[in-house]
C-alpha cells in the first residue's frame, strides 16, 4: 500500500481499520461496538486465566488433532485417486460432495455418531479440512509431468519409492495450498463443533459471552482466534512460497 | 535374416513387434537389431512410431505382440540393463544436480555415499564440475540434458535409449551434444539407440540408421555409414558420403512430409 508516494509496510492497513474501530467505540454508538483498547484490555485481564487457558488448549487440542489426521488421511487419498482412475471415479463424486455441502447440517448426526463429547468435535474439525486438501493433492498429482512418472518407472522404482520420491514432492505446492485452506475451514469446523455439540474450549466462552452481553470479552476471544488463525495461514503460505519456485517449472 | 543376425553380436533385437491403440497400428510387425557397441537411430518423420517402439524397448509401454530381446533374453519391464535418456530431461525440479545424477542408482538401493561418489565422476564427465549443488531450473537446457545423460551413465547400464534427446536444447548446443556423443559411443562401449527427426543428426552420429516410415509403422531402410566415421568430428560434415546419405534420405522421406 502506497499513501503519499511512501511504501507503507505490510499490513498497515489494519492499523487504520484499528484506530477508524477505536474512534467508533468511543462514540458510544452500540454497545455491541467498545473501543479496541478496551477490549485488548480485557484481553489482558482474561488471557490469564484458568478459564481462558484451560478454553484455549482443550480448541487447540481438537484443532490439532482434527486437523494432524486430516492431512495424514487427506494427502495419501488425494495422492491415490490423482495415481488411480478407478479409486478417483469411486471416491471424487463424494468428496465433491461434501466439499460443498453445508457440513455444519451433518453435526448432529455426527452427535449421535459418537457421542457427546471430544470425540465427535475432532471428527467435525477434520471433516470440515479433509476434502479440499484431498482435491488439492489429487490435483497436484494430475499435473505432474509424465515423463517424471516414466524416469522413475524405467530406472526401476517400486511403487513406494514412486509414491514417496515423485508423486509427493511433485504434487507439494497443491498439497501445501490444500491444507493452508483445509487449516482455515478447520477453525471454522472446530468451533462450529464446540458450539454444537459440547460447550468448550471457545465455543463455550463465546456463549458465556454472548449470552451476558459480555461484548469486550466477546471480541477478546475472537480477536485471539482471528489472530491465530491468521498465523497459521501465513506460515502455510510461506512453505508454499518456498516451493513454488518449481511449481511453474515441473516440466524441467 | 534372422540366421545372420544370430551370427552377428546383437545388444537389442527386435522381434515381430506389434502395437496397436484401439484400432489404430502404430507398429506393425516391426523388426530390427541393434548391434553392441554401436549407435543406431530410429529416424523417420513424426508419427512414425519411433518413440513408440523406444519406449517399448524400455519397458515403459508393452507390446501388443511379438519379442524384445536384450542380450538374447526376452523382456517385459525397464531393466537395469537399459537407462533411458528424455526428450524433455524429466528432471526431479526440487533436488539438486547431484541427487538428480545420483537418483538412478537412489532407486537401486545404493548407499548414500558410494552413489554420491559415482554421481559426482560422471558431472565431471558431462562437464558440469561445480554444479552439483545448484537446481535444475537454475541451469541452461543444454546443461539440462547433460544432467539427465549423467544420470543413463552413472547406472551403467549397456544400453542407452535416447528418445531425441537434443531436440529441446539450442543449435549450437546441439552441434556440441552431438561430436560429444561420438566420443561417448566410441570411449562408453555402450550401445546407444537414438531418436531423431533431424536427417542431418541421425547420419552424423549414426552407426546404424533404421529409416521408419509411417502408417502403419515398419522400417523400410537399414543405412550403414561406413566412410567417414573414423574421421575426426569437424570434417565429417563435408564428407561426401556424408552428404549423399543425407540427400538419399531426404528423397526417400519428403513424400511422408506434409
């Protein structure tokens, strides 16, 4: 961003939506609406807690493990049905599927499914990942460079080595794009999760909140959750960069 | 024919083969030997099947019917007496010039060490001393292809198939891949089959040249260039015969060219 011919640094934008946020809640227009001072104060205040801790690592714990077993599920799927036109036929169909379809309808049958409990908040988070990143890999896997496949093949590789040292590596710039967006869809999926099926971990601080017109600590949490979110969409995004520089140059 | 080809010491033979996509002949009982130590060339205009038939050699596409002998011994997959050499290097893009040269003997199961020692003799060889640690997108196609040869060499396998191998690389590179390749034929006492589309390449490297003519596919002229390949590399371009060959094959091939 430009502003008055001087290069402003990344991100600067954010500080002037911050400020236009301040301005706003001084106003006293709303009270759904308090100043970002304040709210980072009270973010001060709660980010301490036991309560705030204990919400944050029971989500971090579904997020994590929701999301770990998406991608260890996700890729070698996507991997197969790119290598494999009879599994691609049998399964693209139903990932096309539930990529789109409104999978917070799905929850409650999920519910019933497995319980109550942590278990069933994971499954939401890694069903809410898993298909992009299955067809970002099985797209990755579509475009690799025939001759790629064949130099393997004619210098003698098992399909494992195929699998591990071509077809991988090959397809890692759709991969890593696939769970940089499988990791945003999870955050939605995880708290989706906590505020359906059992009130923790943020989903519950967000009802807490909510429900007492608790609006600095509301937007306390949110703020958190935006923030990581962001980060690890960002460092997502810098592996990709970092392997990008053979994506356009797979013919090579 | 086939009395004296098993006179003479063949590398590969090949024996009635067919190859059919659907109901489209792309080789039709096509037979042919390739004899040790020497370099012959498929050379016909496009869509005659000369890819095809490499890459049957390889093992890369099998056969609708008939027999790809190596050695005497009939085969069915890639082998590790035969390495392959791409039109388009099919490099790996995210390892480097060494592990490139080294992945032939990787997959093989070699050690680390003693496959990074091989590696690093045939770079040298190839020329390309000082680039072993730099990726393929950061080197020129010439530089390229001499990776993806150093790769067919370092496995030492007796047999080369290059399927046109400098059709992706520069004039000039091309003229110094091909006096290159002499010497390798002549120091390597490997056997080398080559693709090409280019007349001119195919007499001046060739032992051997199997003029392949389309539709269906078989070959319809075995040239054996005998006066000038003891000459040195520059004046083989100004050799008579060299000349007459090239003359020959063009006037048998210009009816193919649309």
């Amino acid at each position: 961003m430009k502003l008055f011919g001087y290069e402003l640094p990344g991100m600067s934008s954010l500080i002037l939506w911050g400020l236009l946020w301040e301005l706003v809640g001084h106003l006293e227009l709303t009270f759904f609406l308090p100043p970002l001072s304040a709210i980072f104060q009270t973010l001060m205040e709660i980010g301490t807690t036991k309560v705030f801790i204990k919400a944050l690592s029971d989500t971090g714990y579904a997020f994590i493990v929701g999301t770990v077993s998406a991608i260890v599920i996700g890729i070698p799927v996507g991997i197969l049905m790119g290598k494999n036109r009879f599994i691609d036929e049998l399964l693209l169909p139903w990932v096309n599927m539930f990529l789109s379809a409104p999978l917070t309808a799905l929850v409650p049958v999920l519910m019933v499914l497995f319980g109550f409990g942590l278990k069933a908040i994971i499954i939401t988070t890694a069903l809410f990942a898993i298909w992009i990143i299955v067809l970002n890999a099985r797209a990755g896997v579509l475009q690799i460079n025939r001759s790629l496949v064949e130099m393997a093949h004619s210098f003698g590789a098992s399909p494992k080595d195929a699998f591990f040292k071509i077809y991988f590596w090959a397809a890692l710039p759709e991969i890593l794009g696939g769970v940089r967006i499988g990791f945003i869809r999870a955050v939605k999926g995880v708290i989706i999760g906590q505020l359906l099926i059992s009130i923790v971990g943020f989903g519950a601080l967000f009802e807490l909140y909510s429900a007492n017109f608790l609006m600095k600590h509301f937007w306390a949490v949110l703020l958190v959750l935006f923030a990581l979110a962001f980060l690890i969409a960002e460092f997502l995004a810098y592996l990709e960069r970092r392997v990008a520089y053979y994506a356009a140059r797979r013919s090579v | 024919m086939s009395a004296k080809s098993q006179n003479t010491d063949n590398a590969v033979s090949v024996r009635n083969v067919y190859k059919n996509y659907g109901d489209v002949q792309a080789l039709h009982d096509l037979s042919l030997d390739f004899p040790r130590g020497q370099l012959t060339s498929l050379l016909g205009p496009s869509g005659c099947g000369k890819t095809t038939l490499l890459k049957i050699i390889a093992g890369l596409l099998p056969a609708s019917s008939g027999e790809i002998l190596v050695n005497g011994q009939p085969v069915s997959g890639p082998g590790p007496d035969r390495a392959f050499v791409f039109q388009d290097f099919a490099l790996l893009p995210w390892a480097t010039v060494l592990r490139n040269v080294a992945f032939g003997l990787e997959l093989r199961g070699v050690v680390k060490s003693e496959r990074e020692a091989i590696a690093e003799k045939y770079i040298a060889d190839v020329g390309l001393k000082g680039f072993e640690h730099s990726y393929p997108h950061e080197l020129s196609g010439g530089m390229r292809q001499r990776v993806g040869l150093a790769r067919a060499l370092s496995v030492d396998a007796q047999v080369l198939l290059m399927d046109e191998p400098f059709s992706a690389v520069d004039e000039q590179t091309r003229r110094k891949f091909q006096e290159d390749l002499l010497g390798l034929v002549k120091n390597e006492n490997k056997t080398f089959l080559f693709v090409t589309h280019s007349i001119e390449e195919a007499v001046y490297v060739s032992d051997q040249i199997a003029i392949l003519l389309p539709r269906p596919s078989r070959v319809s002229e075995i040239i054996r260039p005998s006066g000038f390949r003891h000459k040195d590399t520059d004046s083989i371009r100004r050799d008579s015969e060299y000349l007459d060959i090239v003359d020959k094959i063009w006037s048998s091939l210009r009816t193919y060219v649309e």
